[in-house]
C-alpha cells in the first residue's frame, strides 16, 4: 500500500529500490529539485536515503524538521554525522552483511591483480610488448604473510579466504577478537612491518583518517603491498604516492580514494598500482540484496517495527 510518508532520496541508489520507494511511498530525488521544491520536500520528510558514500552533515540533517530515519544504502556510515542524528532522535539504518563477500572477493582481487600485475600484463599484450619478450617476474602471494588492519565482518572473511591461500594472517583491530585462529598484533605500524601485504579494512572516519601515512609505508617495506577497500580517507594519498615514487613500498590495489570519484593521476599506469572505480560492492546480486535491506528498513520504521539494521549510538 502506498503511505502518503515522504522519503528524500539524496544520493544514487539502485533504479529498482528507487521504483519501490516510489510505488510504496511518496519519493522525492534532492538532486532533480530546485531551492523551492527541496525547502518543500525537506519538511515532510521523514526518511532520507543516501549511501556509503554520501556526506550527511549536522548542517544537512537540520533542514529536515521531521526527520526519522536515516537509511543508508551501504555498510560505512562515516559520511553521516551519527551523532547529530541521533541528538535529534532520528535513527540511522546501513545494509551490513550482505555485501561482505563481495568486498572480500574484491580485496584478494585487487591483492592478486597488484601482486602479479595482471592489469600491467594486459598493458603489455595490448601494447604489442609480448613478441619482445616475456613479461617480468612478479611476487608470490601463495604462502605470504598477510596483515589485516580492522577484523570486522569484512577482514574475517578476506581471512577465511587468505588461508585458502596458506597465507600466514596476522591482525589489528582495538583488542584481540576472541576464538580467531590469527596472529593478533597491537599496532598498525608492527603489523605492517611483520607482513608481505597489508589489506586495510577498518571503518573510515576521523579516528581512521591517515591511519597509514609515511610511518607505516616505510615499516610496510619496499617489498609491501597495500590493499585498500575500505576507506580512501584511511590513507594519506599524498605519502602514499611519495611512498610509490622512492620504492618504499612494492605496490598497491585501491578500490577507494579520499577525493572520490577524483584518481590522482600520479596514481595511473604504474606497473605496480591496480585502481579500481569504488566497487567492491557492486555486483548485480549485491546491489539487489542491499537495495532489498535498505527497503525493509524503511517498511519496518513505517509500519512502527524495529529496524532491521540499526545503527547504534556508541
Ligand atoms: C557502496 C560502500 O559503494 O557499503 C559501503 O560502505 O562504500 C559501498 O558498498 C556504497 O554504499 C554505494 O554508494
């Protein structure tokens, strides 16, 4: 049954979660309305959809006087200001779960595509370079060791997939994850120096931003890779293409920058360096099964039910 409840879509979502929103509720997208029309949507509106991505500030949220819930479709909410949500009463709701083995999927991609230059490889090829000679030598991952920096849902799972690799996992996280069968190791820059590559998978935010900087790419090695699919604010981009230029580092994979969608171009065609376009959750069957939670949210706050996934105040 369609609700008179007005929803505020404010950042790209799915066509199809857009469509069910719209035949279910009343849906207005803040990017097609001009000043009037998005002063008009924002004071009926009860629900705002935005994603992984979006910047959800205190200065944002205040323009909507009746605001309930904030439904985020994406399990990373550091562009939403919880906590000026939840001062107001307005709950936050994210699609934890469903993405985790994509991401995880897309991490050892990117640590096997770095590692033995698969996207160089086919740089080669396509330049004529094969019938020269063969491609260079490239480094090992069987067998390596491997640090994973948060050990959340996502870290878990690239670990259970690490090992099917025998890689030798060791982690960091803020304490020791009871009954994991890995090596846990207190802090970042330790972990980086102990390991052949160092997969970054912790939340994003200011507690995280520049957790790896020109300290931790020098204890990573010049024999070091680093993946990143969490965050691209958990690097500090500029050290990290300093770190690449000198040879501190042996190379890295990243799915996320800290100006997205800009990739600076000192980070383009490096043997050595695989970027890929924000898209470790982006497979047809993940999209569907978030689009579906962020959905069940919204139907679960407007039929006065718990939500599926709330966001807890700390
Ligand atoms: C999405 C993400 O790309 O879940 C997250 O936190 O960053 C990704 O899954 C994003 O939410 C969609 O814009």
């Amino acid at each position: 049954d369609k609700t008179e409840a007005k929803v505020v879509k404010a950042a790209f979502l799915p066509p199809a979660l857009a469509k069910r929103l719209d035949e279910t509720c009343t849906l207005a997208d803040w990017d097609l309305l001009n000043e009037t029309e998005r002063k008009a949507a924002a004071e009926d509106a009860r629900v705002l959809a935005v994603n992984g991505e979006s910047i959800v500030t205190a200065e944002f949220i205040a323009q909507f006087p009746k605001l309930e819930l904030i439904a985020d479709f994406g399990v990373g909410y550091d562009g939403i200001d919880v906590a000026a949500a939840h001062a107001r009463g307005i709950a936050v709701s994210n699609t934890p779960g469903v993405l985790t083995d994509d991401v995880a999927d897309m991490a050892m991609g990117l640590l096997l595509a770095t590692s033995r230059q698969i996207v160089e490889a086919q740089r080669f090829i396509e330049r004529g370079d094969w019938a020269k000679g063969g491609f260079t030598w490239t480094k090992k991952v069987s067998g390596g060791k491997l640090g994973i920096a948060g050990m959340g849902r996502i870290g878990q799972a690239i670990a259970r997939r690490a090992a099917g690799f025998e890689m030798e996992i060791s982690y960091t996280d803020r304490q020791a994850i009871p009954g994991l069968p890995y090596t846990f190791v207190g802090d970042l820059a330790t972990l980086a120096a102990e390991v052949d590559f160092l997969i970054m998978c912790v939340n994003g935010g200011e507690k995280t931003r520049a957790l790896v900087d020109a300290e931790i790419l020098k204890a990573l090695g010049p024999e070091g890779i680093l993946i990143n699919i969490a965050r691209g604010t958990v690097i500090d981009e500029t050290a990290l293409i300093a770190a690449l230029d000198a040879g501190i580092i042996a190379g890295a994979g990243l799915d996320v920058f800290e100006c997205e969608p800009d990739v600076p171009s000192a980070l383009h065609g490096r043997p050595n360096v695989v970027v890929t376009p924000h898209m470790a959750s982006a497979t047809h069957a993940t999209r569907k099964a978030m689009g579906d939670l962020v959905f069940e949210n919204i139907a679960a706050h407007f039929s006065g039910q718990p939500l599926k996934n709330p966001v807890n105040p700390y």
